[in-house]
C-alpha cells in the first residue's frame, strides 16, 4: 500500500514503473489517497495487456 496526500500529482512513468515492479513480486498495487479531512479512499490499479 503506497499512501499519498490528495493533493499529489503522479507522472504516468512513476505509475507504470510502481506497477510494473509490484507485478514483478506478485502483488498488487494499492494507493491509499488521504484527503484534508482524514479520509483514506483505496485504489487498486493493474496492467491490463491488450
């Protein structure tokens, strides 16, 4: 789980690099989003191939 503000801005090659390595380790990649209130929402993001 990678826990960042709301307020961060990713670049896609941060985002693909970060799933890329966690499918390398057979796990999957959870973003933890925390808002100015405390609130945490949680994303899971895969690499799809098509």
């Amino acid at each position: 789980v990678h826990v960042i503000p709301e307020e961060y801005k990713c670049s896609f090659p941060e985002l693909a690099r970060a799933i890329r390595l966690s499918q390398n380790v057979n796990k999957h990649m959870i973003y933890a989003i925390v808002d100015g209130e405390g609130d945490i929402t949680y994303y899971q993001i895969d690499r799809v191939k098509l």
